[in-house]
C-alpha cells in the first residue's frame, strides 16, 4: 500500500473519530492484527533491502555502503511505527450519521447553574443480600408474607441463574443503603457542587408494611443525604409510593400529609411557607435562591393519578374511584397553579414545574396515568404561560424519556399523530414546551441504577443542558467482589449532536427520530433503559410504539397507539 494513501486514510481516520461520541469516563480498546488487511509489509520490504546490499556490496563504493548503514534504520523504525500506529480495528459502533454535525459542547458558560435530580430512588431499609428477588431481597417479609407478593417478574426475566442477589442491589429489587451512599459518593466527586438537589418522589421502597415503614424508608435516605449535602437546598414531591397504602391519600389537610411534612421538616427539606403550603394539600411553591428570578412549582400528581384513592383503606372500592368524577379540581390544585403562573407571568419569572406522576403514558405505553379531566386543563395552561414555563420534570415510569407538548399554531389546539411516522408540518405545528421524564435509582424494572446532573443559565432560568450518570448493575453482579462504578451515561447535547434543550430543538430530534437513518430513536431506545439493553421492555416495546408514547399527552394517543397494536386502556 502506498505510504501517501496511509497517510490520507489515517486523517480520515482520526477526523471520523472525533466526530464520534463517547462519554468522558469511557475508552475506546485498540486491537492490533498482524492479518489486518490495510498493515503495511514492513517486513517483506526489510528482507528484500538486506537481499539487494548484498548483491552490491562488491560493486558499490564505500560512500554507498555508508548511506545505506544510515538509512537502514530510518527505514525499519518507518516500518515498525507505520505497523503499531496504522493498524488499528475501532470496535465503538457510530451511534449517529455522520452526515450530522458535530456535537455540541457541553456548557461552559459562567452562568451556569446545576442541580442534582433524583427520583424513583425507592429505598429499602430491610434489602438483604442474603435473600433472593423471588421474596423482594427482604428479610422481614411483613404480615402474612407480604414482601412475596411485591415481585412482578418471573423467573426468566429476572435471570435467577445468573444475576445472584448482591450487596449493591439485584434487578427486580428495591434500592439498598449500600447503592445510595455509593451514589452519593459519586455526586459529591463531580466538578460542580449543586446549587439545590430536586427530588420526584417515591423515596420509599414499594410494598410497605405500615405507614411507619414509609417514614423509617424516607428518614433513612434523607439522613443519608444530609451527611453528604449539610446545606443544600432540597426541593421533593410526593411519589405514591411515599404514601400507605400506595397510591392512596385523603384530602388534605390529613394526618398523613402532616406526619411527612414533619419529617421533611427535620432535615430541612423546603422553606417553613412551602412546608405550610404543603400540609395543606401536599402541593407548594417557592422561589429559588438562584437565580433571583425563578420559581418552583411541586404538583401532588396523587390527586389526578388514575391509580389515586382518596380513601386511607388498603382497599379502595368501585364507588370510591367513582366518586373522582364528583371531584372536580381536588383541592383547587388546578386553579392554584394557575394562580401561580400567571403571578409568575406578569413578574416576568421563569416557573419550573415537578412532579411524581406525569401526563405521559405507563412504562409499557398501555394507559394514561392522569385522568383526562386533569391533562386536558393542564395542557391549556401550558399553552397559555408557554413563554413562564422553562421545565417540566415526572418520573414514575422507572424510564428515560420525554413527552411534546405540540400544538397547531392556527387553531391553537392540541395536535396528535395518527400514526407513528406520519409527516408533521413542522410550520403548522410548534412545540410548547417538553416534559423530561427521568429514570430511576432503584433497579426493580431491570434498569441500571441512575440519576441526573441538569444544567442552567442562571440569567434566564433555561435548561441548558443535562447528563445522565449511571453504574452497571450487571457488571456488579457478575463479580461477586465488585463495587459499583459510577460514570456519565450520557449528555444530551452530545449524545444528539447539537440539539438543545429547547421546544424547538426538541422538535427537530423528534422529527430525527422519525427518520430512521439519522441513528437518533435506537440511541433513545438505548438510553430509555439506562443502557440495560436485557430490559424486557428494550426489545418488546417497539420503535413506533416510542414514536407514538413521546409526541405528546397520552389522552392524545390513543388513535397512534391502536396503528401500533396498543388499545390504550382508562387505567
């Protein structure tokens, strides 16, 4: 091969490369192949040099002989670099196209703010190593074996031969003491302290025993992350989870809603007023110390949750679920938030909105998980205060997503695919704004264990970017010795090459989606399960179900999921 196309090949080489992209903590393993099929015959052309001197050895003078002493190692060093440093057998597969642009960096501005985001951490103080998923990892299972009945997947998805229970935690088990304090270890580690830690409920691990093992789980995680952040502002929501039995809560004011404000209270989670506020209704807002000009705003997405009860009973009954039509707005919440944004509105202050529950659709896609009479107002007063809302942040579904709020600019109502890669008139159609839907700490759906490092431009409260850090809970498991190893997963802004936070550049990665050949919904599918390609749902839910899941609020669905195969059901 000629050296000059060597050359050529290897900048191409190099400047592929770096358009690649990969995460800070990873490397990529070069391998050298003595058969590989672009290695130059360094050898050959050695052996045929030494074979040519000496037939000329009596011909040549001695001058030539002394030229070729010089030159002879120049030419085997060439050949022993060109071999080492040429041949080479890449092994990271392109995730996106290279016909797209190279990727954004990440923010650098030094107006830039960070907050933590943890949800669905799901701590279980009774998790025991000893004890295998099939009885929930638990060593108290509770009244009448309770903690058996909590496991929701067999025996083949949970991989019994292989994944063996773990002091780190197991797949289909809740969250371990040992997971969260390695966590917190590795937030603390990062570059940029946090300026407030948000917090999207489900603290407590599933299938309590009491409401007293709800507040023991919820004290155990909040003493824990005050040994690491003493002072950090700490904003949480509600999750039904942190409530017994799960997903029930009375109206409040309730003796329930006071016991964890309390508790909240003791470690100095949110300003006395938000503690106020919330034992009210389980609902708050507060503005944030940074920056000046921004206010939070937690939702009690128990009240419009379509598994909610408003009866404290381990039972709740058909007329109970009945009687949510009679309802209304439950505590006013709906008519509260729009208090609070236009408040927000006419002070020119960016509003950013948390909650547990979500108007998005279930794990699985099978149903929505507000009642109808709740996202359809919410969805108008996004529309209404799209330019005060600067994020929207759910969780509960134990998943990586995110929902569009699109919108028909002339008729100003909402606007729903029929099918997953119908066209989209992208100047008939704007995006109001998007709902980020984070992951999950605990590894009971099968996914890696995660959490969420968001960036902001202080001046503006806009999200600039955000990285998703994660530990291989099945390289744990396969070692018996093994301690987790926390990396970033990903960043949005580099893993999309380019795209942004924003409505519209959320958009257009929606659109990329749509097209299959830019790579951009396989690298969302990926990053769905925390890169736990063995989720059951990576490969049984399917592209176009995703592409019909993430346009918009589920109640919007319903005719793009049936062309799926999905008959979306009320609950």
């Amino acid at each position: 091969m000629d050296e000059g196309n060597i050359e050529i090949e290897l900048d191409e080489y190099k400047e592929e490369h770096n358009e690649r992209d990969h995460h800070d903590e990873e490397y990529v393993e070069i391998t050298f192949s003595k058969d590989s099929a672009i290695k130059p015959r360094s050898s050959e052309i050695h052996q045929e040099d030494i074979l040519i001197k000496r037939d000329t050895l009596n011909r040549r003078t001695l001058l030539i002989l002394a030229l070729t002493v010089i030159l002879l190692p120049i030419i085997l060093i060439g050949g022993y670099l060109s071999y080492h440093f040429i041949e080479v057998d890449w092994i990271e597969p392109r995730a996106i196209n290279s016909t797209t642009p190279t990727p954004a960096p990440s923010p650098t501005s030094s107006l830039k703010g960070t907050f933590f985001v943890l949800s669905d951490t799901h701590y279980d103080m009774l998790y025991s190593p000893s004890v295998t998923a099939k009885d929930f990892c638990r060593s108290d299972k509770g009244p009448n074996n309770f903690a058996q009945t909590c496991q929701e997947y067999d025996s083949d998805e949970l991989d019994y031969n292989f994944h063996d229970n773990h002091v780190f935690g197991t797949f289909g088990c809740d969250t371990p003491y040992s997971t969260m304090q390695s966590m917190f270890h590795h937030m603390n580690s990062l570059e940029q302290n946090p300026d407030w830690i948000l917090i999207l409920g489900d603290i407590s691990a599933h299938c309590a025993y009491s409401m007293q093992h709800v507040l023991n789980n919820m004290e155990g995680f909040f003493s824990l992350l005050r040994d690491f952040y003493p002072t950090t502002p700490v904003y949480v929501t509600l999750g039904n989870n942190d409530v017994y039995p799960h997903n029930q809560l009375a109206l409040g004011p309730s003796e329930m809603l006071t016991q964890i404000a309390n508790l909240w209270e003791k470690y100095g989670v949110l300003t006395p007023d938000a503690i106020s506020q919330f034992r009210r209704g389980g609902f708050y807002s507060i503005e944030l110390p940074t920056p000046d000009n921004l206010k939070i705003i937690s939702l009690n997405s128990l009240y419009w949750f379509t598994n909610w009860c408003p009866q404290n009973d381990t039972e709740c009954s058909d007329e109970d679920i009945a009687a949510l039509d009679l309802l209304g707005d439950p505590m006013n919440q709906l008519q509260w938030l729009q208090s609070q944004l236009e408040t927000s509105q006419k002070a020119n202050q960016g509003v950013y909105i948390f909650g547990h529950v979500g108007p998005q659709c279930s794990q699985k896609l099978k149903h929505p998980l507000w009642y109808e009479q709740y996202s359809t107002p919410f969805y108008y007063l996004t529309s209404q205060y799209s330019e005060t809302i600067l994020g929207l942040f759910f969780a509960h579904t134990h998943r990586d997503s995110m929902n569009l709020i699109l919108q028909n600019i002339t008729t100003l109502q909402p606007y729903a695919i029929s099918s997953p890669y119908e066209p989209i008139p992208r100047d008939e159609v704007r995006n109001l704004a998007t709902i980020l839907v984070h992951s999950a700490v605990t590894p009971v759906d099968l996914s890696n264990p995660t959490f969420r490092q968001t960036f902001f431009d202080t001046s503006t409260g806009k999200l600039l970017d955000y990285e998703t850090h994660y530990f291989s809970l099945t390289d744990v498991l396969a070692y018996n010795d093994a301690t987790p190893y926390w990396q970033k997963e990903y960043s949005f802004t580099e893993a999309y090459l380019g795209h942004t936070l924003s409505p519209d550049s959320v958009f257009d990665l929606y659109l990329d989606m749509q097209n299959r050949d830019t790579g951009a919904l396989d690298l969302f599918k990926y990053y769905r399960v925390v890169s736990t390609p063995s989720a059951p749902d990576y490969l049984s839910v399917s592209d176009e179900q995703i592409l019909c899941g993430t346009s918009g609020f589920c109640n919007y669905l319903r005719t793009c999921m049936v062309s799926t195969g999905i008959n979306l059901s009320k609950k």
